[in-house]
C-alpha cells in the first residue's frame, strides 16, 4: 500500500535554451490529476508528452495526448474501483484512442497527423498498484516499499541514432511498452531532456540523487506561502540544469509518503 495520507503531485514543462533564439514555444506538456473514483480510493492519473521538435503542430499534438488521457483516467475511475483489472489490451485502446484524437485534430486543420507527433508517458497508481506503459523516450521512475528508485520503463529508441516512436505511428499500439508494480510509493515522470540527469545509462538505472531531494521537499506538509511550482520552474531553468541540455524539459512528480518516510 502507498503510505497513508493525501497525494502530493508537482509538474512543469519549460521550454529549453535552443529554443530562446528560434522563437520556437515549448513543444512538451504534461498532466497530474487524483482522481476520486467508484471505490473511494484516489487514482493518481499522470502524463507527459514530448512533441517531436520537426512536427510544426507538435505542442499541440502534447496537449491534445495529456488531456486524452486524463479524460480516459476519468472515465475508468467512474467505472472501475481500481487498476487490478488494467491489462495490456486496455494499454493499446487508451493509446489507440489517444492518437484518433490527434487525427481529428489534423483532419480539421487539413494536415498529416505527423505534424502533430510527440511521445508519452503514463502512470496510473491506486492504493495498492501502480500501472505505467509509454510510447517514445523519457522515462518513468518509480519508487516502492524497497525504498529504492527505479526505472518501470526505459526510453525506446528507433532504428536509428537519436530517433524514437512516436503517438502518431500507425504501428503505435503495438509498440507501446507496458508494465506494472505493487506498493507503489511514488512515481516521476521525465521527457528525454532530463534523461542524462536522471538516469544511469550504462547500467540502466536511477540516478538517485537527482530525485531525492525533490522528493524530500514534496513530502514535507506545505507552509503558506511555500512555492514548489516556482521552486521546481527554477530548478528546471536553472544554469546547472540547462549546462546538461538544452531541450525542453517535463517532470512530474507524485507521492503519498509522509514527511518522516
């Protein structure tokens, strides 16, 4: 079981230093919601999606995927008393039903569905399981009763350097990767900006020490006046972190540990 006590969520997307002098807007988006569903457990439902940087339309196709699944997280929470029953086929329908919404959007504005191309990542965590799959690179992290970070999935990569998958493939659902865990403690989500910060690639773990501190403040009760979005915005754009890439950047956060876990 998570620990006990309301769920704490933090998220940002900025857009990354390459893109200050092109004019380009930030192409990622990303969105955390708990949800109060038929069992009376809160569902935590959470998204991000990086728009791939050639698609003209791809903050778009971002927002349009994050507000899908959120939508879709909704709708099983009204239904569902939990994830127990959340298997594979259900993953291919939520990303199948993720990209038509992306094609009518493109058959509206008279464009390719490429030119709203971006990835995504999911994580959906009740009370006891935490159900993750993605589409593209970035990352999901998760932490459990072990007390330890890791991966629940690893960015996919294409057939070629620096290339990956995409929402808009028509293979899409078939390539999403999927996976599940129980006692799931707290979970982050990450675009590939940040994947050489938070990730160890050589032997394909977590880089502990860049999620702990965050973590740790996201645990702590709030005080008033404390600003963790503007803390996290200033993290993300800060020298340090825009040293390491220039790519926008997406992270997002949740926990339901108490302050002295």
């Amino acid at each position: 079981m998570m620990t006990a006590g309301p769920c704490r969520t933090l998220s940002a997307s900025v857009e990354g230093t390459s893109l200050v002098f092109t004019g380009q807007p930030c192409a990622e988006y990303c969105s955390v919601e708990v949800v109060e569903g038929v069992g009376d457990v809160p569902l935590l439902v959470a998204v991000a999606a990086d728009g791939a940087g050639s698609a003209p339309g791809a903050p778009v196709g971002a927002r349009l995927a994050c507000v899908e699944v959120v939508r879709m997280g909704r709708d099983w929470a009204g239904r569902e008393p939990d994830f127990s029953t959340f298997e594979q086929v259900h993953v291919g329908a939520w990303v199948e039903t993720a990209s038509e919404r992306i094609r009518a959007r493109a058959l509206e504005d008279g464009l390719d569905p490429r030119d709203f191309a971006c990835t995504l990542l999911v994580a959906l965590v009740d009370g006891a399981r935490g159900v993750f799959f993605q589409i593209g690179d970035g990352a999901i992290v998760y932490r459990n009763g072990a007390d330890t970070f890791s991966p629940a999935l690893w960015p996919q990569t294409g057939e070629y350097a620096n290339t990956t998958w995409f929402l808009t493939d028509e293979d899409a659902a078939e390539r999403a990767q999927a996976t599940a865990f129980d006692g799931v403690h707290e979970v982050a989500l990450l675009t590939d900006g940040l994947q050489a910060l938070a990730l160890r690639f050589v032997s394909r773990d977590v880089h502990t020490p860049f999620f702990e501190p965050m973590f740790e403040r996201l645990r702590r009760d709030r005080a008033e006046g404390d600003d963790l979005d503007g803390e996290l915005l200033r993290f993300l754009e800060s020298e340090a972190v825009n040293a390491r890439t220039d790519d926008d950047k997406t992270l997002v956060l949740a926990s339901r540990r108490s302050p002295e876990a």
